[in-house]
C-alpha cells in the first residue's frame, strides 16, 4: 500500500531555534553583584522547535550540554481534547525523552488536569525542606 505524500509549502516548514542556557538566578542572567546568585554553573541547550503552522504544536527541549539523553526534558504544546469534555482544550505534553509521554496537563478554567499515560507510576516523596514533591516513572 503506498504512502500519501504531504507536502508543506515552504511558509510552514518547521523552525528551530537552539540557544546555550544555564539556572535563571546563574551569574550569566543575574550578574555578579547579586545576593541570588546560583553556585551551579552547569550549561544546558534549550531548544525551540517551531511547528505551529505545519502541525499547531510547539516543542520545548532542555538537556545537559554534554549530559545523558535520559535526563532530557521536552514539553510538547497543542490543542487537543479530553474523553468527557466537549471544548477543545490547551494541553502540554511532557516526554521522558525522545516519544515516551510521561503525562499530559489539559488547562480548564482554573483548573489543570494531569492524565499519566498509560503504564507510568507516581510516588510522592519530601525533599530536605519539607517540600511534597511527586516523581513518575
């Protein structure tokens, strides 16, 4: 069976943008002076990928220069629905890595519901301070 073949006119081809950046309160952003500095120094990609007029999605990714692929981190932004509700909605995607969904966040109203994607766990652990915090895996 052959494929149909899409083709995107040039004016909606996908645009990637790539920028080198570190912590929001780093020395770079902040500056030297400031009591907010952060004494992490580690440099990390930020990557915008740019599909809006060929797909209506955004893709947000952020990964160690140099790290490992696992402790990547990309965020895919649509307009999708939800079983049960009407109205199409805002939704984020987060990614483990590369195409495996750890959960999505669907923006009603003042609310925003978390559906784990099937076969992923959720645990809720406190971190030094106190702070509740849920790990997915």
């Amino acid at each position: 069976m052959a494929q149909e073949v899409v083709c995107v006119p040039e004016d909606q081809a996908r645009v990637l943008s790539s920028e080198q950046v570190m912590h929001w309160a780093s020395e770079k952003y902040v500056g030297s002076c400031s009591d907010m500095v952060a004494t992490h120094g580690q440099a990390f990609n930020m990557e915008f990928d740019d599909q809006r007029k060929s797909s209506g999605q955004a893709w947000l990714t952020t990964a160690a220069e140099g790290g490992e692929l696992d402790d990547m981190l990309s965020v895919c932004m649509e307009v999708s629905s939800l079983p049960g509700k009407s109205a199409d909605l805002a939704v984020a995607h987060v990614h483990f890595g590369g195409e495996d969904v750890a959960f999505s966040a669907f923006k009603i109203g003042n609310e925003i519901i978390l559906r784990l994607e099937n076969g992923v766990s959720m645990r809720t652990e406190r971190l030094e301070d106190g702070t509740q915090v849920f790990v997915l895996r």
